[in-house]
C-alpha cells in the first residue's frame, strides 16, 4: 500500500511537475510570441504610417492638378500598392480608416469575408477599438476587438497630415491556437499518466518522448510562422519600394552611419546611376568635394536638433545640366524610438528660380522706370486702414522705405490745405460713387519743401462696394516748371507782338515829326527862335525812337548774342524804362561809375536781369514809399577773399539794387531764387523773375547775393566778370554831308504823310520820285515801265500785298532792280531773309535825312554795272 501510493504520489508529483514545467513553458513562449507578434506590428504601423504620411505631403504639393485632388493622388498610390500586398500570417492585415462626422470609414478593402467595400463603425461603437484609438491620435498596441467583433492583437498608429488611422493586426485566435493545441495535448497525456501511469510506469519515458514530440511540432509551427513574418516584412519592404518609385520626385535614405541604404527610380533617373550603385556607399564616395562637406554637415546639424531642415543646392544631372534644387530632410526613428537615419527629397526648382528671378528683374526695371519718371505705386485698404506705397512714393515723400505709409486720411497732411479738400473729395467720390479720379496738386513733404505732384487713383469694387483705392504719384515739378516757363515764353511772345505793334504805328507817327523838323531846320535860320522850336521837335522825336528801341529790348525782339557790353549804358536804360513807369514819390537815386570796363554779355539778358530786380525794389516800396539806389562800379576779388568763394579770384562788375522796404526774415531769403516762390500778393509775380535772373547771371559766370533784414530793406549784389581791357575806339559823329543824286525812284507807303515827307527828302537830295500810297498800283505801275525806275523805296506792312511780297513780284519782272525796305517793326523779315528775297538794305522808322540820303546813294552805286 505504501509502495502503491509512493508509487501514485510519484506519478502526481511526476505529473505535475511535467504538468507544471509544460505549463509554465507554454505559457512563456505563449507571451513571448505575443511581444515579437506586437513589435512587428508596431513597427509594420509605424512605418506605414510614415511612408502614408510622406507620400500625402508630397502630393498635397506636387499634385494639386491631379483631377479629384491631391488627397486622391495619395489613396490611389496606396490602393495600388495594397492591391499587390498579401498581408501576413492567415488573419494578419493592416487597415486605413478616416473619420467623419464620429464614423470610422475604412479605405482600403478588407481580406475578411470578402469585405471589398468595408461598412463604416462608429467611433463609440464596442467594435474597431484599434481604429477608434489610432483616428483618436494615440499610437501604441492593443489587444481589443476589431470591426468584425473579433478580438486582436493590434498596432494601432494616427497619420496626423492625412487626418487619417493606420491598424496593423492578427487575431489572437491565430495567436493561441498552437499553445491551446499543446495544452490540450499535455492535458490529455496527464490524464493519461494517471490513469495508467502505474501500468506504463517502466515506460515512463514514452509519454515524455511524446510530449517532447509535440513541443517539437509546436516549435516548428513557432519557426513557421517567423518565416511567414519575416516573408511578410520583405512583402512590406516591396511595398515601400514600389511606393516610393512611384513618387516622382528624386527620394534617398541612409543610416546614422552615413551610408545609402537606398533610393528611388527618380533619384536613378536624374543623376544618371543605379540603387544599386547607391546602397553601401557614403555622400564622398558618390559627390565630390566641398558638397559632400556640407551633405554631411547639414546631416550632423540634422541628427543633434531632429526636426526638418530644408536648404538649396545646385547639383547636376545626368545630362551635366547645372540644376538648382532644394533639399528637404527629415530624420527617421528605429523602434526604439532612436534616430537611425535621414530621409531627403530632392525638388528641381531652376525654372522657378528663373521665373522668380525674371519678376525680380521686371520689379527692378519697373522701379528704375518709376524712378527715372518720379512716377511710384499706392495703395489703400479701406477695409483694414492699412496703406501700402512703392520705393518710388518713399523717395518722393522723403520718408524712409522702412516707416509704415500713413492710412488713408493721415497721408492728406502732405497736400496743401486748398489741394487737401480737392484730394479729400475726390476721395470720397471715388468711395461713395466708384469714380477715378486724376490731380495735379501741390504738396509738402517730410522735410517741409513745396512740391507738385500728380494723384491718380482708382476704386476697387467688391460687390458694388468700394474695398481699396490704388493708383501713381508722380512728382511733376519739373513738367510744371517748364509749363510755367512756357506760358512766361508765350506771354512774352504776346508782349513781344505788342511791342512790335506799337513800334510800327509808334515809329510811322515819329516819322513825319522827325523829318518835319528836320526839313523845317533845313529852311529856318538858324539861330532863330523857329530853328530851336524845330530842333526841339527833332531831338524829341529822336528820343521817342529810341524808346521804341528800348521797348522791342524789353520784349527780347532781338537775338541773344554775347558781344562786349557796357553795363553803365543798359543800366540807363533800364532806369530811363523804369523811371517812367515807376511813380514819382518813390525816389531813385544813382551811383554809376563811369569808366566801369565791359562784360561778355548778351546786353538783352543784362537788361532784363536788372528790370526783373528794380520791379521787386518798386513792390517792396510800392505801398509806403522809399528809395531805390542802383550803383555800379569795379571791384578785385582776391584768393583770400573766402566769402566769393563760389565764382573766384578776379576783377567783376558789381552792379547793386537795392531800397529801403521792409526787407526779409532770414528763413525767406534762402527760398528766393527758387522757381514759383512768391511773398507778393496774387497778381504781383508769378515766382520765376528771381529765379530767371539767377539762372542768367550764373550763365554768364557770375553770381548773385541777397542781403536783407526785416525793417533794414534789402540789397542784390550781382557779380559779372570783367573783359581784360582793350583799346575801344569810340563811334565818330556822322559826317553832315548829304549825298545826292538825280536818280528814278519809286516809292511806296500806305500812309500818306510819310509819302509826302519821303518824297521832299528825296527830291530836296536831288532824285525824281514817283509815290503810291497803294502797293497793287505801285506793282502796275513798275509792271507798265520796268526799266523807268531806278531804285524802289518801299514800306513793309501795308494791306493788300507786304513790302516782301511786293519785291519778289518786282524782282521776278526785274532781278537787278535794287529795294529798299522801311519798316518800324517787322517780324517777317529779318536781314538774311531780306537778301535771299535780293531785298538790298533796311530804312527803320523813323528815318532822318542824312541815314536816307546814305542809305540810298549806297544802294545806287551798288546796283551800278561794273
């Protein structure tokens, strides 16, 4: 009995302890299979959703064109792929869902029950926990029921960019099967011990040979289903590598070692060698030089701070073609969560380079173009206040380009207070009526000085309301400047005809007077009372004429030639034209040096820079009465002489105007010889007499200085270089003697007067005289007997056919008849277009008897043969 429950006590404690170690056995390999099933779909998870998530950047920036977005471009990369993956193990598989609305859509088909359009499970739904825990952003494992409702060992993995979830899972029936099998087997085989484990106790040994026979069988299943993952892993690897050449642009990988671990076809296809070629070797071994330094070192910046890290390089390409490309890195991590290698992708953007360079250049014209023009570029955003100007805006503004622009009503500050309304409502009805609007304003900018400007704009609308007005400021100073030039040259052009006009009638009314006189001198006694009545007359009548000379001066009918001039002469002038307009409770008062030397000058420009700076005198005078004082005289300036500076050492003219107004506070004097400044009231002065006089006396080389005070009056000194002295033989008095003739003339004169004291002169110097006083019966009469007269004497403006009109008539019946044409003023003819006409000499109005008596005799004795 002892020995039979010894012998059954031994065969428990046998039992149990094989029981025990079977158990404890299976139980350890059941886990451990566990672990390796859910490292492999952890990392089966992971990788996938990298990959995804990769491929979904990619085409969310290079495949925006493909036809149902680029979203669409990644799923069908992936469905491709998934169609030619065979998943693992009989049950394993991995899953991409979406959510929406809190239900899961499944996108890709399922192996189960034929599932090629899987149903949609919500999110607090007892089924697809892995799913519902990888949409919900959580990566890990998980041991839970899937969508079947079968419980699984599951990765579950978010792939955060696509919004999206990646499950890789087996089911855990396929997991235990083989350690429920041993299990039940070992059962069976304990039972079977103590059952007839004392019949079989010798052959002990036989159960245990088949326990170990059957963990054998379950080892070799264990082994089997290693091969099936790792035959799954080199499926998985597959995949990668068809989804990655799939993408279209240039992708590499390498290890933390440096070394390639390989590429895609893109990659092969635009450096022109194979993966094979790649894998195993460095970024030395494959680019030359300084390249591979900076490779490697932008891969060392990349593994110590992780991240993404983006940079451009020029690299060539199979074709030796220079191409610039931008490099994006990402390092990617082991199961471990370690760093174990860089992935890259390589973008070609040389045309985009070229295309942003090409708008650089036309932004660059454009603004070399604004600037050449003064012309920039505004904007403002009704909507957010905010105003945006161009460089060119900045410049004109004065304003640096890096200060925000004033908003829309700040910037009304730089516009004059008149301009500032016209601007304000142009503005509104531009906003409130949609109307572009164009003005020529006048402005100050940031440093206080007056410019003009011309603002357009225009609305921009949005739904009928006006959201932003943009358009060009352009400064137009200088446009204006020469408008007002113009309109100064077209008022003196009128002054100009005017003065012509008034020379004429002046001179044909002068004309009769003068030679009146003369001729009664000639017939009086002289001494007699009558005698000095009748020289009176004809003085008076001279100094009218030369008054007309001074008034065609003034109007600048003479041509602008530099020749010597003696200022003390113009100046005499100019206070003889002044004094007679100027009234004469203002005193003026002269101080002229006689002997002062000549100048190179245009004597027209001097007179009228000495006119423009006696009428700025007279208005400062003009309300309280004063003096005026113009002197002249001859300084030397010397080197040491630091204040003249400006026009050096040598001998000048200085010629002084000044008076005893109220003079100018300092901040005035320096603006006065700008063009269009102005302190006269309206209608006194347009702004440009100053600033004309200066530009004329720094034309000739001089200078011109301002000196006032308030309540000390003002003074101008102008600075003109002195000619070195010459001998300058003074004009002889005209000889009394009168040459005579007895020669045929005909003479022509549309006032009768004239004709009657023409003729007397001419017949008292011995000539015979046929008068007309019409020009057409002066032309029938020489076309009845061309060779009846010897010279022709005839006036320029008459009606019916000019004095000009009237020689080319004559000269066409007769070219060596010789003319004479008298005129008070013409602008017609000139000398050189007289004699292209074979006009022979001028007679200007009002003529004196001993200018016509050696006028004509010249003429005559010209127009002799030989």
């Amino acid at each position: 009995m002892k020995d039979q429950n010894r012998f059954l006590i031994l065969v428990l404690i046998m039992a149990s302890v094989c029981l025990l170690a079977t158990g404890v056995s299976i139980w350890i390999l059941y886990h451990t299979s566990i672990e390796v099933e859910r490292n492999r779909l952890v990392e089966t998870a992971q990788s996938q959703a990298r990959l995804i998530e990769a491929v979904g950047r990619f085409d969310a920036q290079y495949s925006r064109n493909y036809p149902k977005g680029s979203l669409e471009a990644t799923l069908s990369q992936i469905r491709d792929a998934h169609g030619s993956y065979k998943g693992f193990g009989e049950t394993g598989e991995f899953t991409l869902a979406r959510k929406q609305d809190g239900v899961i859509h499944f996108l890709l088909s399922h192996r189960h029950f034929d599932m090629t359009n899987p149903k949609p499970v919500s999110m607090k739904s007892e089924l697809a926990v892995p799913m519902q825990l990888a949409l919900s952003g959580k990566s890990g494992s998980v041991i839970a029921r899937d969508y079947r409702g079968e419980t699984v060992l599951a990765a579950h993995e978010p792939v955060s960019f696509l919004n999206m979830g990646i499950v890789a899972k087996i089911d855990m029936a396929e997991i235990r099967a083989p350690y429920i099998r041993a299990m039940a087997i070992i059962l069976g085989a304990m039972l079977g011990l103590v059952v007839v484990g004392a019949a079989f106790f010798r052959k002990i040994s036989y159960p245990i040979a088949r326990r170990l026979e059957e963990q054998n069988k379950s080892l070799n299943r264990e082994i089997g289903e290693r091969i099936s993952t790792e035959e799954a892993l080199r499926a998985n690897e597959a995949f990668l590598k068809t989804l990655l050449d799939a993408i279209p642009a240039p992708i590499f990988y390498k290890g933390r070692d440096g070394l390639y671990l390989g590429c895609n076809r893109s990659l092969e296809q635009f450096f022109g060698f194979s993966r094979d070629y790649v894998v195993g070797k460095s970024v030395h071994e494959i680019f030359p030089g300084d390249s591979a330094e900076t490779y490697e070192a932008k891969d060392v910046e990349l593994f110590e701070s992780g991240g993404v890290q983006q940079y451009q390089q020029q690299l060539k390409n199979a074709r030796g073609e220079l191409r610039d490309v931008s490099i994006h890195k990402a390092a990617f991590l082991d199961k471990q969560g370690y760093m174990a290698g860089v992935i890259g992708v390589l973008n070609d953007i040389t045309e985009l380079k070229q295309a942003q360079e090409a708008i650089k250049n036309r932004e660059q014209l454009l603004n070399e173009m604004g600037s050449i023009a003064k012309i920039g570029g505004w904007e403002h955003d009704l909507t957010t206040g905010k105003a945006t100007w161009t460089k060119e805006v900045h410049k004109i503004i004065e304003l640096d380009e890096k200060q925000t622009p004033p908003g829309p009503d700040e910037h009304l500050e730089y516009y004059l207070p008149g301009d500032r309304e016209k601007l304000e409502k142009a503005y509104n009805e531009a906003i409130e009526n949609g109307l572009p609007f164009d003005l020529e304003l006048q402005c100050v900018n940031a440093s206080g000085k007056r410019f003009w400007a011309r603002a357009m704009g225009r609305p921009v609308l949005r739904d009928g309301k006006c959201v932003k007005l943009k358009g060009t400021f352009q400064d137009i100073s200088e446009r204006k400047m020469v408008e007002e030039r113009l309109r100064q040259a077209q008022k003196m052009e009128s002054i100009g005809h005017l003065a012509g006009g008034i020379a004429h009638d002046f001179n044909n009314l002068l004309f009769p007077i003068v030679g009146m006189a003369e001729i009664l001198m000639e017939d009086l006694p002289e001494g007699s009372p009558e005698f000095e009545n009748a020289q009176v007359i004809f003085e008076s009548g001279k100094r009218g004429g030369e008054l007309v000379k001074q008034i065609l001066a003034f109007s600048r009918q003479t041509e602008h030639k530099m020749s010597p001039v003696r200022i003390q002469q113009v100046l005499k002038e100019v206070l003889k034209l002044t004094r007679a307009t100027i009234p004469t409770f203002i005193e003026m008062e002269e101080h002229i040096q006689a002997d002062c030397g000549m100048i190179l000058a245009d004597p027209t420009q001097i007179h009228q820079v000495a006119m423009n700076i006696v009428t700025n005198a007279f208005h400062a005078v003009e309300q309280t009465g004063g003096k005026i004082i113009v002197r002249l005289k001859e300084i030397l300036i010397d080197e040491e002489d630091v204040e003249y500076t400006a026009i050096g050492p040598g001998r000048y003219a200085l010629m002084s105007i000044s008076d005893n107004g109220p003079g100018m506070p300092s901040d005035l004097i320096n603006r006065i010889f700008e063009p269009y400044f102005t302190t006269k009231e309206q209608g006194k002065g347009t702004g440009l007499g100053l600033a004309v006089a200066y530009g004329l006396i720094k034309a000739h080389k001089g200078d011109i200085r301002v000196y006032s005070e308030s309540g000390q009056g003002t003074a101008f000194n102008v600075y003109l270089p002195l000619m070195e002295k010459m001998e300058i033989t003074e004009p002889q008095a005209p000889n009394e003697v009168h040459p005579t003739g007895n020669e045929r003339i005909l003479l022509i004169d549309d006032e009768a007067p004239i004709v009657n004291l023409e003729t007397q002169m001419l017949q008292r110097l011995g000539y015979q005289v046929t008068a007309r006083t019409s020009s057409l019966e002066a032309l029938e009469a020489f076309q009845t007997m061309p060779y009846g007269f010897d010279l022709i004497i005839s006036d320029m403006t008459m009606p019916n056919m000019t004095g000009d009109q009237l020689a080319e008539e004559v000269i066409a019946v007769r070219p060596d008849i010789p003319i004479i044409i008298s005129t008070g003023f013409s602008e017609r003819l000139n000398e050189a277009a007289a004699g292209a006409k074979g006009i022979k000499a001028f007679l200007m109005k009002p003529v004196v008897r001993s200018e016509l008596a050696q006028i004509v005799r010249r003429v005559l004795d010209a127009a002799k043969p030989g």
